[in-house]
C-alpha cells in the first residue's frame, strides 16, 4: 500500500490484490469479473480512474490497464474516449436468444420466427427435388463457381431488397449469423472495435465476444443511427467497421429514412470503414428502401438471408462482397463451413426463381397482420413498436420496471418475453422495453392468452 492513504477516497471500486497471485492483471481481471457478477459493481458503475487505481494497489498502470482490457473483451466493461471506463449495462444480461428447450405451458413470445404457412410449400418443393435422377448431387460438396445461376438468384434476391450486386460479388453461408461469424473473423481481429446500434442483433454480440471483438455503442438521433457520431467514432474510438439493420430493425422495429442511409454511407466511403448490412427483416415491411449498400457498394457487405422469410431450418444466406474485403471473408467461410449444403442452396433458390417468394412473403404479410391486429387491441393502451407485418414488437414498459425485470415477470406468469438490456451494447442505457415476437405462438388463441397475461401485468405496474 503507498504512502498515500485512501481509505476515505471517492473510489467507486477498491480492489484487494495478493502481489503473489502472478500475472497480476489477469488477477486484477478475475476479481473485476467476479465483483461485477455478484453484483458489488452494479451495471452502469463508472471505474476510478486507471493512474488512481494504480496508486491504490501500488501497482503499475500498465498492469491496471491490461486487467481492463480483458474484461472488455468479455463484454464486462465499456470504455469511451473522454469518458471513463463503466460497468457494461448488459454484462449480466444473457443475448443467447434461443434456449436449449421450451418449458411445458410456456407461451413463447421471445425468439424470433415467421409463421410456418411457407413449410407445407417447401416440403413439396423439396420431393421434387428429392425425386429428380441427379438428387445425389444435393448430397456432395458445392463449389461456388458450379452453378453460376445460384449466384444470379443471390442477385434476384437483392435486388428485392434495394441493392443490384454483380454476381461475381457473391458468397454463400448457412445462414445470416454464420455470415456475420465469417465476416467479423476474415476482417478483425482480436481487441479490434465495431460500432453498433445502442441496441442490437444479439447474434451480433455473442459473436464478437466469441471473437474477442469490440462492439461500440453509435448513439443514436430521431430514433436511427446519427452519422455525426459514427463521424467520431471513426475519428476516436478507432473503429473498423459497423453493424446496420436498416429495415425493422431487431430489436427496436424502426426502419432508417433514406437519407439517414446516404449520410452513414458517406461517412463509411470518407473514414475507409466497413459497412455489415443485414437485410434479413428487409420482407417484413412494405415500404422498400434503398439499401446503403447502394449508396456504399465499395465500402459495404450486404447479407440477404431466408430464416425470417421462409423458415428458419433453411440455413441459406447470401452475401455480396466488394473486392477489397472478397478474399478473407472467403476464407473464413470456408474455414467455417468448407461449403453450403446443396440441398439448401438450390431448394432456396427455386423457390426464389419461381414466383413462390413473392407468394410466400405476401402470405406471411397477412399472418402477421392478423397476430398485429391482436396485438393493437389488447395493447392499445401501451406505446408498442413495430409494422403492421412484423414479426415482433418492440413494447415501452411505463413506470420504473427494466425490461429484465419485467421479463422475469412474465415468465413467472408463463410467457416469455425479452427485456432491453439483453441487446444493450457497452454503457449504452437500456431502453425499459421488451421484444415480443408475435408469430412465435403456435395458434392465435395461444397469442391471445400471452398478451392477456402482458397486459394484466402492464396494468397493475
């Protein structure tokens, strides 16, 4: 202990440290991890100061700085250029969405699906396919290049979606969140830092605390990403890249004005960065809009995948890569996946080429549509985001309760729900709001009886 005594110091954190526990920064990282997650350090928490919490273990501040390195790495903390360093809003909140099983009498109002009216059509295409003299083939490995016209298809897809890629710019994954696994891994590396939406995919953070990789909150102005912040984003926290979900986006529902489009692109062509567009809620909307990566097609990795449009067993996702960034995201697709099913690549492409697409996507439309009106009515009292043809909701709690506390009481009364703080990226404050994905429900008497529990609970908060 230094000369200098701080036992009556405004330190919000005061570590004990044994100076035989070697390497000392991974000792110092490990109690930092533990007195987060038994909540003496409370989310939101600002640090001291690493010089003064250096002093005060008599330490060096390289030492002080390696301990909190690791634990953003983890997600833990959250460090901003001219702010400090704080407790991660969603360090203790779980963004692994899907669960390994489903309770019995549980009303699944969480993860994210589309009805399943596409499955009954997909299963005939696939007999046929299956009837066909060359069926062995779906069975081998694919080369990318065999089959030029699945690459076209890729392009028909997009062009859906606002954005006429070259076919020679297309990849194939098994699915957007192997796409966005493979594009982080071919273009970061470790400690490197990605801006997102205050909110985002949770898909996107599991991933890059998988990879070591760090996601930085871009704030946000009239409800979208403000390009004036990814501007000093760039400028100060260094970024490589950012995240964007334009159309409805997951979790918050909101789609970005055009022009919000053009203003981020210009930034990403000026700073260098790369843009990762996910257009995989791009079908849940009516109002089509311009991609960025139209804005962008240089700077920009568009992914169009078919999990939220046909079904989510169709692990098919395309992605259409500029040149710059082609060669080591190909690579780690390959190392990811060695190559796409056949099966899936060419039962998702005939159904793209045949009409069956538009069929199926109008009929999704008008599903959700019907669980929306629901929706409305029983929640007409709440402010609840989100498009008449969405497949989830985005509900603004009233009073003081977080999301996750209210999502710990709805799945006391049976139904589950996701709270803010599981998409929270870094120190961004969590919204008090829940994602409810309206078409999980089997039925729409199953629906009806979830948000009669939400609301009753709504009601009495």
């Amino acid at each position: 202990m230094p000369v200098n005594s701080f036992e009556d110091y405004p330190m919000s954190w005061k570590p004990t440290l044994n100076h035989q526990n070697k390497p000392l920064y991974l000792s110092l990282a490990r109690q930092l991890e533990q007195d987060i997650k038994k909540g003496n350090l409370l989310p939101g928490t600002k640090l001291p100061p690493q010089r003064e919490l250096a002093d005060f273990l008599d330490i060096n501040v390289s030492t002080v700085s390696k301990a909190c390195k690791v634990c953003e790495l983890k997600g833990l903390l959250s460090a901003t250029v001219g702010s400090g360093t704080f407790v991660s809003f969603d360090a203790l909140a779980n963004a692994y969405l899907l669960p390994d099983d489903k309770p019995r009498n549980l009303i699944e109002l969480g993860a994210v699906f589309p009805d399943t009216a596409t499955f009954g059509p997909l299963i005939g295409c696939l007999k046929e396919m299956l009837n066909e003299a060359d069926a062995d083939k779906l069975f081998n490995y694919s080369r990318p290049n065999a089959n030029i016209w699945l690459k076209d298809t890729a392009v028909k897809l997009m062009e859906k979606g606002g954005f006429s890629p070259a076919p020679e710019s297309i990849l194939f994954s098994n699915g957007g969140q192997n796409a966005i696994t493979a594009i982080l891994a071919g273009l970061c590396r470790h400690g490197d830092k990605i801006g997102a939406d205050p909110h985002t995919y949770s898909g996107l953070k599991t991933t890059a605390s998988m990879l070591g990789i760090q996601l930085t909150p871009i704030r946000h102005r009239d409800g979208q990403m403000d390009h004036e912040a990814l501007l000093d984003a760039c400028r100060n926290e260094n970024i490589k890249g950012v995240y964007l979900i334009p159309d409805n986006h997951n979790p918050t529902t909101h789609t970005m004005t055009a022009d919000r489009r053009q203003a981020l692109a210009q930034i990403a062509r000026d700073q260098d960065i790369f843009i990762i567009e996910d257009g995989a809620y791009h079908f849940l909307g009516q109002n089509t809009q311009p991609a960025v990566a139209s804005f962008a097609p240089e700077q920009t990795i568009y992914i169009a995948s078919m999990s939220k449009t046909l079904a989510p067993g169709l692990r098919m996702a395309y992605l259409s890569v500029p040149q710059a960034y082609r060669k080591p995201v190909s690579k780690a697709l390959y190392n990811l996946n060695i190559s796409v099913s056949p099966l899936m690549a060419v039962l998702a492409a005939r159904v793209i080429v045949s009409g069956q697409l538009d069929q199926f996507i109008e009929s999704h439309q008008q599903k959700a549509g019907q669980r929306n009106k629901l929706v409305n009515h029983y929640l007409r009292g709440y402010t609840c985001h989100g498009e008449e043809t969405g497949i989830f909701r985005w509900l603004e709690l009233p009073g003081t309760i977080s999301g996750s506390a209210f999502e710990v009481l709805a799945m006391e009364k049976g139904v589950r729900v996701y709270g803010a703080e599981r998409f929270t990226v870094g120190n961004s404050l969590p919204s008090r709001a829940v994602r409810m994905s309206v078409c999980a429900p089997e039925t729409l008497a199953e629906l009806e009886q979830g948000l009669i529990i939400l609301k009753n609970l709504l009601d009495h908060l």
